[in-house]
C-alpha cells in the first residue's frame, strides 16, 4: 500500500514538474512559426480542459468564485493575473504572473474571461523585438 501511495506521489510531482510556463508555450509557438503573420496557440494542444480563464490583477477570492462558479481554492495576490484551466470543476492548471515585473509578458484580450476549449486559440503577434507578445482572439 505504501509502495502505490509513494508512485502515485512521483508520478504527481513529475507530472506538475514537466508543464511548460503559458510564456514558454507561446515564446515556443512563435518561434517555431514559419509564418510570423499568421502565426497561433492553441491551449487545446497542451492541456486538457473544459474553460480558460484569465482573471486580471485586483481580482479577489470572492470575485474568482463568482467567475468560475465553484470555490476557489488558493490565495491570489491581488497585484497578479491568474490563468486557470479548469476541467469537471476541477483546477487542471493554475498560472499566477507578476504582470508588471515579468520579462517575458503575454498580453491577453482583456474584453473576455472565459473561453471554452474550442476558444482557446489566439493569434500571437511579438511587439518589436521585446519579449512581449500579444494575442488576440483567432
């Protein structure tokens, strides 16, 4: 019994380990797009989810419950954006980001919260040569 407790334990860890950062994702997207214009993610090919949220800074708790329908069950700063995958009611992936202090920055729109599986696709385009993509819905 200890033995399934302890492979069930690796196998959680190293699956949360292996997950690529929504800035790694993107910067990997756009740099292996040929063309540039053109060029999209989509977080249907790397999570397995029913909605994407992206919930803006000053955002509480409280307000998080309300957006997504069910308890949330972590502390949010309030000067972070929160990007949740969530699948049954359930949090599959969670992402906080510094949106001020993060080198590498993703601009999301900001006139929608919610998008469902088929919605997760933007278009991404890299502002100058900064490390600041911004993405649009496709």
């Amino acid at each position: 019994m200890m033995i399934k407790k302890i492979i069930l334990l690796v196998f959680i860890v190293t699956g949360c380990a292996n997950k690529e950062t929504i800035t790694k994702i993107v910067e990997k997207t756009y740099v292996n797009c040929s063309d540039k214009i053109n060029c999209s993610v989509d977080f249907s090919k790397t999570f397995t989810f029913d909605y994407m949220y992206i919930i803006s800074e000053g955002i509480t708790e409280v307000g998080i419950n309300k957006i997504i329908g069910f308890n949330y069950p972590y502390t949010k700063d309030s000067t972070t954006r929160l990007i949740l995958f969530v699948k049954d009611n359930q949090i599959v992936y969670k992402e906080e980001e510094a949106v001020f202090h993060n080198p590498y920055s993703i601009n999301f729109p900001r006139n929608k919260i919610k998008f469902n599986r088929d919605d997760a696709v933007f278009n991404i385009k890299k502002q100058d040569n900064r490390n600041i993509y911004i993405l649009s819905a496709n």
